[in-house]
C-alpha cells in the first residue's frame, strides 16, 4: 500500500468543463475565506479516529473551524440537516465508504478531500466529480528496494493473488512493471487450487528467497497468514508483511502506513487548497507526480534470528517499530 496524494481528474478538459472548474474555485475559494471543514468518518473504528484527530489538531493550529460527523448518520440525516451546505469550506472523508458516499453525494461547489482510502479506482474516485486525497497503498518499488536491502541476494520473489479479481490483477501488473533485472516473480493463482494451504505449498515449494504480501482480506484472512509464517520458519524463507500487525504475528520486515500520519497529510494538503489562492488549485489539477510517499519500516528482528539472517543495523536504524527479544 504508497501512502500518496492523488487528484482524481480527466485528462483532456473541454471547454465547458474549464469553465466550470473556474467557477468551482471562485465558490471554493469564497467558502475557504470563512468556512467550516466537516470531518467525517467511516466508522468509529480505531484508525478512523486516529486519523481524525490529527486532522482536527492540524485545523486547530491553524485556527480553522472543524468538526467530526459520523456517515452512518450522514446517510441518516443527509447532507443539508448535518449541516453540510453551501457555506462549509470543506469536506474531508476518512476511510473508502465515506469517500465514495461524499464522491457521489456532495454538490460539485464543495471541496472535498479524503484519507484513509484503499484502491482509488474500486472506490470510483478516478472518475466523475473532483477529489484530492490519500490512499493508504504503498507504491511497489520502494518495498521491492527494502527487500533488496535486507536480503541483497534475492533472486526469486514470491506471491499470492486471485486472477479473478481486478485489484489483485493490476497489483501483479504494477510488481511485473517494477521489478529490477536480475530479480524472478513466482506469482502463484490462488484459483489454480484446491485449497490456498495447496497454493501456499506450491509457492514455497518453488523456492522463492522471500515471500511479498499486499493488502488483500480475502486471500490473507487468519487461516492463510498463519499457513504462511508457519511455512516461512519451516522452511526458512521470510516474508514481507504489509502492516505492523503482520510483522509482530510473524514476518521479517514490512511497511505501514500510520492514520495519524494520513491525518496531518490530509490536513495539510486541505489546508493548502484552502489557502485562499486560486492557482494553488489550478497546479493541483496539473500534478502528475504524486506527494511523497510516508510510510514506516517495520522490523521484527526476533523472526531474523529464527530464521538465522541478519538484518542491517542501518535498516534497524530506519524502522520506527523494531521487535526484539527482552
């Protein structure tokens, strides 16, 4: 999952559509002078709250005017009776359901910014009205050069993925796409299998130096995660975790992304198309380069002694949360 700012936009901008865009930043840019920014939530889950309030603090700094709704009673009360109308600055949605409900609801004269979200293009945020915001997924290529990094002797990568399901089709794409020369993709089809306990043998089986996981509940649900890290110490190949949470159960390394760190991300890009200059969003219709990714390195250096490897002590320096023996 690269944490980074995505504009959702079309290419080619007709006439009509430019016109329209420029009297879209007049009313965003008078609604920015005074306005109040509405935060709202997918839920009440922990990461969602996290995030929430570093969004707020971030408001609060700058003495924005803010406050938190719940979609489930958005969707409730609609739009008009939580308070969402033409004089609020700014929506900002937290998590993929609220982003895709804002996405479809919002009138087109308010800004809407998003955090927290997972695949841009299954949440329908690449088409239709405008959006800026942050996905949760890390680009491939920095986790590939992590791998390469702690273990400069890989030569074989190993995967998991559904052939059937677009995301995990586009997932394998993009790893094809970034793969340094010299480095092999054992890329297993979980449809091809009786069961995944098959797929996961038959991966392994192919002798790969380390195992790449990515964001997906329905191939890594408990009984898959914990078929994989019993098979990675038998065998002793590692695995690359996609959270913190799959490091601590069992992996050598991996990245995660932290919700507050979405929420100051999120806050400063709103703030910034906030600021009151119309350019600001004209350049932002324009980037093609997405904001710096922000992620954090993970490290579980009881699972590297298991497993009998070493990881560099500037890798270990690098990783905001490092798991050791007491």
């Amino acid at each position: 999952m690269s944490t980074r700012a995505i504009h959702t936009r079309t290419n080619a901008w007709p006439a009509w559509l430019a016109a329209m865009a420029i009297a879209l930043t007049a009313s965003w840019c008078q609604a920015a002078a005074n306005g109040e920014i509405v935060v709202v939530l997918s839920s009440d889950a922990s990461p969602y709250r996290a995030a929430s309030d570093s969004l707020t603090q971030e408001f609060s700094r700058e003495h924005r005017p803010s406050r938190t709704l719940m979609l489930d009673a958005v969707r409730k009360q609609g739009l008009e009776s939580s308070g969402i109308n033409s004089s609020t600055a700014c929506v900002v949605a937290v998590g993929t359901p609220a982003a895709m409900h804002l996405h479809d609801n919002l009138p087109a004269d308010i800004l809407l910014t998003y955090c927290m979200v997972g695949n841009i293009k299954e949440a329908g945020l690449d088409v239709g009205r405008e959006s800026f915001g942050l996905t949760v997924m890390v680009s491939i290529r920095p986790q590939i050069d992590l791998m390469r990094a702690a273990m400069p002797n890989i030569r074989k990568i190993g995967v998991l993925y559904r052939a059937g399901d677009v995301d995990d089709k586009e997932v394998i794409e993009d790893v094809w796409k970034s793969l340094p020369a010299g480095l092999e993709l054992i890329a297993i089809n979980m449809n091809n299998y009786a069961s995944a306990s098959d797929a996961v043998d038959d991966m392994f089986s192919q002798s790969p130096d380390i195992v790449w996981t990515f964001p997906d509940a329905e191939i890594y649900d408990k009984a898959v995660v914990r078929k994989l890290l019993l098979t990675s110490l038998r065998q002793k190949v590692p695995v690359f975790g996609f959270s913190q949470q799959f490091v601590m159960a069992g992996a050598l390394l991996g990245v995660t992304v932290q919700p507050q760190s979405q929420g100051e991300q999120a806050a400063k890009l709103t703030l910034g198309l906030l600021g009151g200059d119309p350019g600001r969003l004209a350049r932002a219709r324009k980037e093609a380069m997405p904001m710096l990714p922000q992620y954090e390195v993970v490290v579980n250096l009881i699972v590297a002694q298991n497993l009998g490897l070493r990881i560099s002590g500037e890798i270990v320096q690098s990783a905001a949360t490092v798991y050791r023996n007491p």
